[in-house]
C-alpha cells in the first residue's frame, strides 16, 4: 500500500510533487534576481488564470480570510451599503467581517442547496445605493455553485462593485473575470490553484482600485491595507525589489511552478477536467443511492461534492472506514445538518487515480457498514463516464 | 491533472514517498555511527523479509545482474554441474552467465506460459551430480510464477544448492527461504523491494556459505567475490565500519526505510495485499476479453500481469494511448512474442488508486481503439474483488 | 563551487536541511491526527523557547508586520495613549501602526546608534495615563539592541502594559518572557527562529488577554481579532482540530522542526553561540579597520552587525564583489543613511563555517576594493575569538 | 548551528542540493523519453569533463572497485603482462585485481609521499611485453598525485595500453585524457564528480575498445563484460531505449544535474578553484606546524591532503574534538603508518566556506589538545592565500 492515504478533502488537496519540491528549496533572498523574477511570474500569471489581464494582482501571506479581510477592508467605509450573497457558511463569514468594518450589509440567504434566485438580487439591488456585493462562487460547506456571469452582469447594470469569493473555485470552476464585469476575485492558496496553505491571492479590476484610491477614511486594517502592498506588487512585476514585509518566499516559488503547471495544461482543458471528474463522481454517488445537497447539476460545484450518508449508516462509521481504506474525507460544515452530510474535494491535481480510488473506498465502506446496491455500481458508473467524456493527461 | 504519470511497469515502480525522501538526504561519511546503523538495519531486515534469520546478507552497488552473477560465481567452480529450470528470457540470462565461469549447464525451458513439471525436475535431479540448481520465481518476461518451495524440497532431497532469482517476487510473492530450504534468493531493489534501481540484494544459507569456504579455486569474479564483501556485512551488522568499497549510502538509507515501511505493514498483510490486486487485475482483464500468458491462476505472478492485445489492436497504439491517459506500462519482452502481449507491473507500493486508475485508462484505450466490450465492465470487476476482499490500508 | 550562494541578510536566512525537508513534505489534512499533534507540539515548544510558560501563544500565517498588527490592534482601543521606544526604521512602524487603530502615540527616538536612555523613558511613563509601550529588542536596520529586561521592569513598575517587537532576536538573543514581565514578545518565522518567512508569532501574557478580554470596543481588525483565533490555538494545543482558517500546515510543521531543533541544542548554548558569532564578526570588523553603527558593544546585537564602508569604498561595488565571492549581504536600510552602511545577518543556524567564509569574503572584497589593511587580519581576529571561546557543535 | 556537520572526508563529500533534489525525484522508467535523454546527456558531458570526445563513456551501478574491475577484466587475458605503478593503497588493490585475472603482474611502488621516478618506469617498461599499465593519479592513502601526462606518454611510446586509477581526482585534478593518450580514466561517483556513492564510470579509448574487441578469449567476469554494456551506452547516447540491466535511474538523474553543474564552472576554473583551496590547506596546514605525507607540492593532491598528527596529539583526540566542533575528517588508511596521520578532503563542492570551517576546527582543537602555535595563523595563512588568488563563485 501507499504509505500516505490519498487526501480529498476540499483544501488542502493532494498537490503535485513538482510544487512542494520547489516549496522545499533553500530559501532566497526576497531581493535576489531569482526571486524578483520568480515572484514577477506569479503575479503575471495570476492574470492569465483569472482572465483578468488588467486586473491588479495581489499575493500575501496569509488565509483565505485574509483575502476576504482585504477586499473588504479597502473597498468598505464605515457606512456603506453592501449586499451580501449567501449559499453557506462562508457567506455568513463575509457578512461578519464586513459588519465589522462598518458596512450596513442586507444579507440574502439561498436555500439549502440552492442559489438565490437571479430576479430576488436584482429586486434587491434596484433599492439602491449599493456600493457592493460579495457572492460565493462555490461554497465549502455546501457544494453550491452560482453563476457568477450573471451576477457580475447584474452588479455592473446596478453600479455595484463585485467580490467574487473564489476560494473553492479559482482555477477549478470557469472564472472570466475581466469579460464578465467582476472587481474582485479572490482565493486561497491550498485549494484548485494548488500549493500548500499560507497564501491569499486575489485580482483587483482598474475600477475598483479607483474606488479605493478616492476613499475619504484610511483603511480599518492597516496589515490588509493596499497602500502598504500595492507599490510591492507593482515593483516586482516590473522586476525591481522593494520591501514592505517580507514575502513568503517559499510559498512564492511553489505558487510559479503550480501557475506553471496550470497554464501548461491550459485553462479550458482545465475546466474541462475539473467537469469531467465532477460528473464522474455525481454518476457513482448516485449510481449507489446517494443524494447530494445541491438540487440539480446547474448549481452542483465542480471541485467539491457533499453527498448525504444514505439510510443507516452514520458519518462517523463510513469516514472512519473510507480512512481505513485509505482515502481521507471530509465531515459537514454546515452546523444544521452537519451530521447527515460529507464531503468530498475534487479540485486542482484531480484525476482518473484519485476519482476511482475515492468511489473505490466508499463503495466498499458502504458495503462493510451494510448498506445494499449492485455490487461494483458505483464504479462502473464513473467508468462510463470516463469512457464517454476521456481527457487527454498530460506530463 | 496529475502531472507526472502512473508508473506500472515491472520495475522501477512507484515508491514511497518516504523512500524517495531518504534517498535525496545529504550524504554522510560511509563510516559515521548513523550510517553504520542504518546499514546493519537493513541487513537485519532483510532477514525478516526474506524469512532467513540464520542467512547471511549482502547489499552491493549494482542491478539484479549483479545478484545473479555473485551467487553464481561464487557457487561455481568449473565443471560443476547446475540446473537451470527456466520460465522465460531471465532463465535463458542465468545460463548464460553460469556458462560464462565454466558450469556445465542443464538447461529446463517451461512451456510458454507454464512451469517446469515437478516431476521432469526430479527425473532431472535423479540423473545426480548436479551441485546447484537455479530457477526464476516470477519471470518479468511471462508474469509466470513458479513453487518455490516445491522446487526447494526437491533440491533439498537430493543434496542440491538452490538459487532462486526473486527479482521480481521478493517482497511481493510469498517466500520463506529458511524453512522452504533455499540457499539464495537474490533480488534487486526497484522492484517489489520499493528502493530506486542500483542496489543488488541477496540472502545466502549457511550451508551455501560453507560451500563457498571449501571451494578450491579463486572466485573468478574479482568484484563479486564474497571474500571481498563477506567481513564489510558481517562488521556492519555488529556495528563497526569496515572498508572495501563505499558503500551506495544514499541507496542503502532508502533501503532502511522501505524495509521499515515493509515490515510495519507485516509480510503476511503485505502478501495479502499483492494477491488481492493482481486477483482485481486478472478479474479485470478477464471482463474485458483480454487472455493472459500464464495457462492458469496456480502459475500467475501476483506482481506482474502479461495480458495478449486482443484482436484489431496493436501494442504501440494501445500502450501510447494508455500513456495519453496517464499510465505507462510496458510492452512485451520475450522476443518471439514480442508484439503480441503487454506486462503490467503490480507490486510494492500498489494500492486501489494505481489499480483501478489503470485498468480505467486500459478500458478506456481500449474503447477508443475500438475494441467492443461491456461499457465499464473492467473497473466493476476489479471493484467487486475489492469489496469482497478488502485490506486496510495504512497510513 | 557550492553553487548556491551564502545568504547572510538579517532575514530570511541559512535554513536548516531538515527544516526545508519538513516544508516540502505532502501536506495533511489540517484536522489530520498528526498535524493536530505537530501544531500542539509547534505551540508548547513556543512557550518554551520564550520562556513563557503561562502565555498563550499565536501561531499565524503572516509576515512580521501582521504579529505586531495583531498585538496592537487587539490590546489598542481608540484614545488609548501608547510609548512607542524606537531605536530605528521599526520603531516608525508600529507608530504608524498604533494611529491606525486610534492610539495617542508618544514616540522616543534613540540617537543613532544608541539606546533610548532608561531615565528618559522612566520619565515619560512617569507622566501616567499609558496603556502600553512597544520597543524594539534588535532594530533590523541599525543592529542596535536595547535591554528587555529593565525597560519590561519599567513597565511592570508602572503598570503599562509591554510589547517586544522581537523579530530580530527571538531564539537568537536573551528573552526571558515571563521573568522579565513583558506581555507580548512577537516575531516572523524566517529570522533566528529558522522557518522560511510566512508565519506570524507571538506569546501573549495573562495579564494581556485580560486587558483584551475586557475591551470595550471590537477589535478593528477582523483577520487580527484574537477572538478568531484563541478558540483555534486552544483547541490544537489540547489535541483538537478546530477551524477558523486554514493553517499554513507545511510552514507549521518546518517550525516544529525548527523549534526542536532549537531546544535540542538548548536555549543557553544557542544564546552563547550567537554571542561567540556575534563577538567574532566585531572582532574581525574592527581589525579591518570598519566601525558600525551601534554605539558600544553593550548595545550591540547578537544576531546581525551594521558595519560601515570604509573610506573609498561604495556599497555597490563592495556588496557585487562580496556576491561575486559567494555571499549575499545586505544594504542599508536606514533612509538618512542608506548609503553609509551594509548589514550582515548572523543568526538561526549561523555556524563558524558561515562565519569565517563571510569574514573571508569581505575581506577579500575589500582588498581588490583598494582598501589597505593587514593581509588575513579579519579572520585571524575572528579565530582567536573562537578559540579562546569554543562552543560545541551538535548534530 | 547547523545540526548537520561538514564532511571533509576524501568520499564522499559534500554535494550540492540540487544534486541531492535531482536524486529525490520520483524514479522515471529507463525506458522513459525523459530518461533516455538525461542518461544520453550524461554520457555526452562525460566525455566532455574527461576531455575524450572519441573515448566510449560507461556509466555502471557499483562502486570505483567496479570500475577497475571492469577496465581490467576487459583489458587483460590470462598471462598477459601488466605493470602497475603504486603510490599507496589502491596500486596494491589494482594489482590483486589484476592476478586474479591471469595477469602476470609487475609492481613498482613509490617510496612513501613520492612518486615512482619515470626513468624507473621507463626502464621497466623498455622490459618489454607489457600489455597495460595501470597508475593511481591521486592515491586515497596518501594524498600523492602523479604526472598522468608523462606517463601517458611513456605508455604510448613503448605501446603499453594504460588505465588511470582516477577515483580521487576525475572533476578536481586536470586530466586531459584524449591529448594526453591514456587509454582507460576510471572513477566513482562519490568523490570530485560529485554523486552519491553508487555508480562506477569510466571512458575508455577506441584503441582500447580495439583490443578488447580482437580477444580471443572471453572476459573472465560476466558482469562486467563490456560485451554486455556496450550496446548499451550507444543505445542511450543515440536517443534509444536498451536493456540489459535496469539502470540506476535516479542516480544517473544526479550525475547528469552534477555534470552540468560542472561544465558550467568550466574545467580551467574546476582545476583552478581545487588548486586554490589545496594551497589554502598547505599553508595553512604549515603555519600551524603540520607535515604532510606528500614529500613537496609538485606531487601534492589537490583533491585531498593527508598531514601527520604533530607532537603531543593522538588521532583520536584530535579527530573526536574536530567532530566536536562541526567538522568530519578521516584517519588514516596505510596500514603501517595508519595511527600517525589524517586526511582532510577537498574536492568536489570545496568553497571558502568549507576551507576556512575545516581549517578553524583543526586551530581549535590543537589548541585544545595543548599543541602551541600563534593563535589564528591557521585561518589566516589560508586567507592571505584567498587575498592573494581569488576565484569567482558563481551561482
């Protein structure tokens, strides 16, 4: 066997060798030519994976909370009105956070399981005043994905700015941010763009670093504040150093290879993937009874699934078994039903290996805890998948 | 995607992690009390693994050859008579080189895809004076396994020195050389051993050991000699360095822990698991249509499988496409039937994610080369194996 | 050649071998067994490198700037007045940071190259009303270091709360937390604590989460609000997983790694073998006829030495040869005098090979500069103070 | 400190990371795209670093016994005459070697620290009959280094086929084989080359590969028959995949990173720099009072030295206590005079940083030992040498 049991969880993901090897090299100075150059690459290429060649790229050490502190923190004064889009748990953080600040957020909470419906937005956003809205790409907790053309659509016939929580989607889900009117994409890094946790990254649009410059308050935050990283960004993509707090180098260096990694595969290829492992684990989950928690294909993620446990058979026992097998799952999130659900994270290096090992292990843990269907079903079912819909791996 | 592919070919496997990382250590002096450790580890396991606690062990620089010619050479003084019992290209290797030091060499080649018979063995035997017999427990060529511990019984009885070349089979196939009686059993490391190429393995009796003490003339080997190496095992294991040669340090920490990594799964879990995915494979490829080279189940490798190309597809293009979708396998070796079969290798490291991502990629290749079978037939097979004979995995 | 060259800044620096080997390992899951024991271990051995026993210790991902934000914006409400201590660029910073969060900031400013005189801060505190002062234990862009102990002593006496910006000095020079009384000691992981930059330290006292416990207002910095993350440390330190971010988890295990290493060598020997380091380079700096900026040695630090250009020499052409030698040093930082004064780096696993071979470098440089001085009597110096005070160096 | 300690020992030495990382890598197949390339490349940059562009480069698993193994199991037929030239331990291995084989074998050995004088040579060879010669460029033992260029001339003068026993000096001594004429330069990844230990490497000329082709008898050792390995090499270095023995991959991996790392130094500059820190050790070892084995400079290693214990110091003490302060060297090797003198590597790798550490330790602990010389003369003879002839490091 594997020493190392195979990590599916929705972050971090299993990453490629290549990245933690440069993630392991001896540290350079974050002056040194090599560095410059390197940390000069990620922020080019973050362009090219956000689509967002005019956008204002930003790399810190720090969560994917810090990515949300930061775009809230230096678009918000104290007063502001924002609308805050919801489909889990991480909506409500982002209301939180920009209470905080000060805003005075309108919240609009989907069902479960479902996105807020496109009319009910724009009826909200038709009341006014609205200086932004934030919306979660794909929910961690729940597996919802919105479809955030329209939205993005939406908040620029409305005047409103746009922050794309993209922590669960960013390089897995298709983002177009600059054609499709978003101001802010923001990620972290141990998710689909794939290296270890520790940094937040987001792509900031021309209009809304506009907005920024013509606020009237300093920013609340003063680590998050852009003034201070701004012109350290600017200086390594034009290949000086320049120094405000020191960059993670480390970090840095695996965020290249991982950026490397995903422009050679190609970002439609990429999507493509992400499609086709998705719908090969939908088809195996329901190809051995299970129900999952978004209501239809149109708001299911492509990076992460959250089926229920089917009848009799309780989390605690099919996690612990699904281990045993040596596939690592994830629990629910989301506190009301935290109990009746799991998760399974298939974002980033996903591929034919570790889709089949994963179904593989549930499929027998469902068994060992007695639950019946077609021996094999589940599968076969990604199989056939597979067959019909094959992507080409690439070294 | 993954960005480096599955390696299934009968050697170099996928290693562990944990191997990969002992083996890129900083280096330490081939004398210094760590080292002297590590190595006296390694020769202590290996006669766990090899299930020979009163054998002695030898870790050399070198490939399987290396084993082979050592236990040769150092066995044989010219004119000494020694049976060969082939079962493919490595049987016809082992003549070769016993030829080469002057052995009259009997020659016993298996049907394709079959063993010697026992008994044409012991009628083989009976005509007596033979000093040492050598025979191939799995064959890479053919993916046919042989008894060994038949074959042992039988040299025992009739006073003979056995080889057995494990190259393929130790640590993967079930052997217990002490009890089973078998004087050598060489193997090298990037095989079921799970250590990068470049180290030869072996394990020798006591009573092949006294053997050699007796012989009358110079080893004609100089490097292969086991008076050259003898006193560096022997010093190692009791724990001070010796010098004849610097040993392969790096090779030989990998070795420590893919022997740590072996022991801590059990030899008996570690057999369990081989059979259970070479029995998923034969299921397999059995649903899908494909016939291997061993006549029946008695005679299959549990490290290796050699499956014929059905009709209407070719080795180079199902191998390439098996390669588009991730894995690389290997083609045939054996040079009068080189065209028309394929090996895949199954052993070390193997766990459900190689196994079912490679007969998916097979199912695959073999759709689009339009071959007709039941959609999803090989995944479903390989998993009902799975469910009915689960092993834990562990971490 | 090494082809790698000698990175001797005041950070990032010289990572141990096995730290980076630690950083590059597959990452787990952050609610993973082990990881929940590494982050526990990583922060029980943070109380003990600090000499806190009783704090509560902070473990973020971030630069140094984001600990001394946390420690500030979480003690600091809105009219709180502060002493700000600053022996150089960083004492600045935390000023500017504290009016962020609505301080009234006093500011005492050494004289260049010396410490604010212990009187002159006595009676600033003396004129009552300070909630807390900040002070720089090792000034990164000057090497002067200030006395913990007596200005924590002031502070007690006054009942002010202290916070030790401890970025250049923590497990590199003398902090006695707890002892001393000071209620937070704060540092970024890629100084002498030995981890690639991306973390975000701190030890907090009793005294000091209860003062912020009973805050009147919110903590004005979301991502910084110790009421995210006190639940999370708790629960790791007790050997549970809990959420709030993803944590750095491949940074969290290289600290670990650091940190034994760290303990292992024993916090008295790590303090006198930057002490014996430091002595070393002053020795061999005055030999060559170089002064630096600190004053006397008593106000001299341990981890890093700011040494002048001699007369006719420019920092440009000086530091390029040193490179063309093999060692990255570093320039000025201080903007009055940016030009004047170069910084070398010489802490975390700083050894006497690190040492000789940078003496060696500059003195070579200097030379081939034009600069005249007695030929090999910048390492001698250093040697003798090596041999009149060995230390012992360990594996 | 770094909890690793320096390996000044003559093999194996300090090698760079990005050899180490290169040996790390997950293990390709042999018969990968990837692999054939690199193991092409290898043998194309050693004949390059050998200068032999029309020599056959072998590149085998096994030790630098190996090496000489094969060059004289291929070279020699029973009752050929050889004469081997010997200025320490590894000519009298050369010649055990050698009769093992059916030599007929002469042995000139030099007077302990000098060369065999070549007029004695010539004298011998003016004999007549001999098929080869066989020399140690520099001996292991004693850190003598004969003038491979003159006796390469002798040999083709009086048509001798001669082998250089390079082991210590292949990568740090100039050696020009081609122009120089001999015939078969032989060494071992570990020492100059600067691999882990594990791969045995040679270039043998055509008029070698000539002789050995028109035989008449087989080559006593199977293994090491270049009959086997030839086709082989010229599989690998015209971009075909071959087998005869699985080669060691990931070693090979490492010899082609450590090849081009050398060929980007430049040869002139690789012997420049082993010269450089050679002479750092001679005068540094003089200025403490030290002899070396080597009766003067002319036949001195630059890849080693090997000074005697002054008066007053026992190798166990003096050895134990430089471990003590961070540095690893060796004792000695020559039976009769083993307990008088130590040997210090210096090759491969060597920088001013691993010079001046290794000469500081030594000062340290005479001076522990109670030995009496001026306090620093050690380091800064070895920096006065430095001054006086720097090199350029290059990343």
């Amino acid at each position: 066997m594997k020493s190392r049991k195979l990590l599916m969880i929705p972050g971090p993901i299993e990453f490629e060798p290549e990245v933690l090897s440069a993630l392991g090299k001896p540290t350079t100075s974050h002056v040194a030519p090599n560095f410059i150059q390197s940390f000069g690459n990620a922020l080019r290429m973050m362009k090219e994976v956000w689509f967002a060649p005019s956008g204002q790229p930003f790399i810190m050490a720090g969560t994917g909370t810090l990515a949300m502190d930061m775009a809230g923190s230096n678009l918000i004064e104290r007063g502001d009105k924002v609308l805050v889009i919801s489909t889990g748990y991480f909506g409500l953080r982002y209301a939180d956070l920009l209470l905080r600040y000060g805003a005075e957020v309108t919240f609009l909470q989907a069902e479960l399981g479902d996105v807020v419906p496109l009319d009910m937005i724009e009826d909200e956003l038709k009341k006014g005043a609205y200086k932004l809205l934030t919306f979660t790409h794909v929910d961690t907790s729940t597996a919802v994905m919105v479809d955030p053309k329209s939205i993005g659509a939406l908040a620029q016939k409305y005047n409103v700015l746009s922050v794309l929580d993209g922590v669960c989607s960013v390089a897995g889900e298709e983002i177009r941010q600059e054609e499709w009117g978003i101001d802010v994409v923001l990620t972290a890094s141990q998710k689909a763009i794939g290296v270890p946790p520790g940094l937040a990254l987001m792509v900031v649009s021309e209009k809304a670093m506009n907005v920024w410059k013509k606020r009237k308050t300093p920013v609340a935050n003063y680590y998050s504040d852009w003034a201070n990283w701004l012109p350290i960004m600017q200086a390594y993509e034009a290949g000086n150093p320049s120094y405000f707090g020191t960059p993670a180098v480390n970090l840095v260096m695996a965020l290249e290879k991982s950026l490397e990694i995903i422009l050679a595969e190609g970002m439609d290829a990429r999507f493509a993937r992400h499609q086709l492992m998705a719908k090969a684990f939908r088809e195996a989950l329901k190809a051995m009874g299970l129900k999952s928690i978004p209501i239809n294909e149109a708001v299911s993620a492509a990076t992460l699934s959250a089926p229920y446990y089917p009848k009799g058979i309780t989390g605690g026992q099919l996690l612990a078994q699904v281990n045993n097998e040596g596939v690592i799952l994830a629990g629910g999130l989301l506190p009301e039903i935290k109990g009746d659900y799991f998760r399974i994270g298939h974002m980033g290096s996903i591929n034919r290996a570790d889709t089949l090992a994963t179904i593989s292990a549930i499929e027998v843990s469902l068994k060992k805890g007695g639950y019946v269907f077609e021996d094999g079903a589940g599968v076969k079912a990604a199989q056939m998948v597979l067959n019909a819909n094959s992507y080409i791996e690439k070294r």
